[in-house]
C-alpha cells in the first residue's frame, strides 16, 4: 500500500473515498469493498484520503471525539482491506479554508487525479462545510468525475458509526462494540518500560505506549494479545490511571500475560478487549489491590476459556 503525505501528487487516475474512517467500522468497510470494486473500472488504485489530526481536534479540542484508532492502527486496517493508496493530509486551519470548489479542484482532480468519488450520505466538505453531495455531483460534472453516496450499514441494530462504537465501549459492552467493528476493538503499540510494580507484587506486566491521553475505554478487561510468537496470548489488562498506585497519573495500558514471564521490550503487540470485568477503582493498600488482581486474573482466565 503506497502512504502519501503534503500536497497530493498523484500520476494515475483513481477511485478515491474520503474521511477520518476512524475505527475502520463495518460501514467503512462497506464503503471501501465499493471502492476497490469501482477502481477497477477506472483504472486506478483504491485510493483513502484521510485527514491528521481529526478536524474537531483543531477546531474544538475540548469537544474532540477520543480516538478508535491510531494513525498507524488506521493505516494496517486499511491495507488489511486492500486500499492500494492512503494519502494523509495535514488538516490544519489554511486547509479547512479552502473554498469547496477549491478542494475539489486542487484535492480531488489535480491532487488525486479522481475519476470516481465515494463518499457517506451526510459527507460535507469545504470552508464552513459549505459543501454538499448535491454540490459534490455538479463538481464531478465540471471536473470529469463520477460523485456516489454510500446509504447507512446498520450493525447490531443501529447505524454503524464510529460514535455508536465509542458509546458501546464506554459503556463497557465489548460484544457490540465487536459487532460495529467487525472484530474486537483493539489497541496496538509497543511495549516500553514501567515502573515494576507488577512485577514486584507477582503479576508482570507489559506496558503498552499509548498514542493518546484519551483512550475510549477505561477498566479492566479480559483480552487476548497478538504480536508473539502463539497466534494469540490470554490475559487481562488495566486501562486507566491506576489511582491506587498513582493520583494523578496519565492513562496506562497495562497487560498481564498469564503463564508468560519474559522480556518483551520493544515488541509491537496487539490488545483485543475481549470482556470488561470492572471499572478501575483505588484501593486501601497493595494486599487489597493484589486481592483483586488475583479475582480479576481468575475472572479473565474462566471468560477466555469459555
């Protein structure tokens, strides 16, 4: 999969879809079996383009959704999928004030060379978001391009977004998330060093690096770990701030890999969140919180087992 960032320069035409895909849902990848099918018919490569950071990040930070996924996570979903070219633009205010024929033009048709846009049904574009399919179709009647809408998917009842995902993980129910998602949710870094607390009191852990301070879920959870050398290894982990160790600590994704005790700093590993077992909370003393972790290690083992 060819990965662009700047301006885009593309030298082939291409089918193109355009947005955050945060999550890569099943609506998105709806979206993008449409693309790689209309591709072939254009003769260009499946092409995403996507915007870093989310564009509610710039404009209201304080309100910004919290993130599904990486930019990398993002990005190894994609190519999962078969998207040939993701190009990566940097969103920033001078960007979102391009006017939207100025973004159709020099995005679109300069930039990315498009002889066939997909985008969603409340897709919206250009300064103010002035833009609109209706406007999208007349452009693509100017500039030479064909514009469709992809209608709603629904997943387990509901309109697949990555809102929906977000609502499900924080309210802990994994299962819908799984069925939004297509596959469980997961969160993939690499292993950096901690402070061996875990270690000390008898349950090592792997501490994974988060991307962001504001992961969508919060807890503890049974989960099962890709990236070692078994095609998955159960376990259960903490997300949190760990209040009973640190009161005013950044978020941590700490796992305990059951029957597993070896170095893996550095390592690139993969946490399915499988089942949520508990919120975090803040206990008296370390036997206390030693107590639990036995309970929730026990919990795990008897949920991934079943």
């Amino acid at each position: 999969m060819i990965i662009t960032h700047g301006w885009p320069a593309a030298i082939r035409p291409n089918a193109v879809t355009i947005g955050n895909f945060d999550g890569v849902h099943l609506g998105h990848q709806a979206m993008l079996a449409r693309l790689t099918a209309r591709a072939t018919a254009v003769g260009g490569l499946p092409t995403v383009l996507t915007f870093e950071p989310h564009p509610r990040e710039i404009f209201t930070p304080q309100d910004a959704p919290t993130r599904l996924t990486s930019l990398r996570e993002k990005l190894e979903i994609l190519k999962g999928l078969g998207v040939g070219h993701v190009h990566v633009c940097r969103f920033t205010k001078a960007f979102a004030a391009l006017s939207p024929e100025d973004f159709v033009r020099r995005i679109l048709v300069d930039g990315l060379k498009a002889r066939y846009v997909l985008v969603g049904d409340d897709f919206r574009f250009g300064a103010r978001r002035a833009g609109d399919f209706d406007m999208l179709m007349v452009y693509g009647e100017k500039y030479g391009f064909k514009a469709e809408a992809m209608h709603t998917v629904e997943a387990a009842g509901q309109r697949a977004s990555s809102t929906a995902v977000r609502e499900a993980l924080a309210g802990g129910d994994m299962a819908s998330a799984a069925q939004l998602l297509g596959r469980p949710y997961s969160i993939s870094g690499r292993v950096v060093g901690g402070d061996q607390i875990g270690r000390k009191i008898g349950y090592p852990t792997a501490n994974i690096l988060l991307k962001h301070n504001r992961p969508p879920v919060k807890g503890v959870f049974a989960v099962r770990v890709q990236g070692l050398a078994s095609p998955d290894w159960p376990g259960v982990a903490n997300l949190g701030t760990r209040p009973s160790v640190h009161p005013n600590g950044n978020p941590t994704l700490e796992v305990h890999l059951f029957d597993l005790d070896r170095n893996l700093y550095g390592h690139h590993l993969r946490v399915e969140f499988l089942h949520k077992l508990r919120d975090e909370a803040k206990f008296p003393n370390f036997d206390a919180l030693v107590a639990q972790i036995g309970k929730d290690a026990e919990l795990a083992r008897e949920l991934l087992n079943a």
